[in-house]
C-alpha cells in the first residue's frame, strides 16, 4: 500500500525529488531501467554528452528549439543560466518524465538526464527521447 502511494505522491508532485544538479552532477538514475543519462555509472543507460553549438546561451537555445519540436507536451519547471528541467507528459496515460539539461562551461558539454517518474519498463522511450533531442539539436 506505501509503495502505491509513493507512486501516486511523485506522479503529482510537481517536481520531483530526483532532479537538480550538485557540483555539476545529476542524481544517480535508479535501477530501473526507464532511464538514461549522460553521467550515471549504470554502461547500459548511459548516452553521450552534446556539444555545445556556440555558446551557452546558444546552445541552451537550440536545446529549446529541439524540445519545441517535439510532439510531447512539454512544460518548463526550473530554468538557470546552466540548468534546465522540463517535464515530459505523454499523450495516452499523461505519464511524467523529468528530463533534465546541464550546460557545462568547463567541457563545453551539454550533460542529459531523462527518467520516469513510475514503473519499470519505459519500452525505451526516454532513450528515443535523447535520440529526437540529439537529432534536432545537431541538425
């Protein structure tokens, strides 16, 4: 019974408890296997940073152009000058996914977190996710 409500709490909670970058450092994914990054230790959800396209700025641009274009409803939770977290909400069962961008001035990398907030399998949708980004971002 916790466990279903636990599920139903981070379904609603506008932002989710796993998001935010410390140090330059996304949260370690959880062991399910509904999500991808571009930093975890886990070899089989990893996926590789993008290059920066210009600036920051210019770049962080581009990363909102690639989300525009997507067919997801998308909303902007959080926006820094290095940061962004947005929420994917799919079109059937209005799942939840956090996905999460960091723009590193030191690599010039744009570092990639996208999980589900419930379930298990995701049926490689967060890593498709990244795949449309990355496609849109680099034309």
């Amino acid at each position: 019974m916790n466990i279903i409500k636990a599920q139903i709490d981070m379904m609603l909670n506008p932002l989710h408890l796993n998001t935010g970058v410390k140090d330059g450092k996304f949260k370690e994914l959880p062991q399910t296997p509904n999500c991808v990054s571009t930093q975890t230790l886990q070899a089989e959800k990893r996926v590789p940073a993008l290059p920066y396209q210009g600036t920051r700025e210019e770049s962080k641009q581009k990363i909102k152009a690639a989300l525009a274009a997507m067919p997801d409803t998308i909303k902007t939770v959080e926006e820094k000058d290095d940061y962004l977290y947005v929420i994917f909400v799919s079109a059937g069962m209005k799942f939840k996914d956090d996905v999460e961008f960091y723009f590193d001035d030191k690599t010039q990398l744009i570092e990639f977190r996208s999980c589900s907030r419930i379930g298990f399998s995701d049926m490689g949708v967060n890593r498709k996710r990244y795949d449309s980004i990355k496609a849109n971002y680099c034309g």
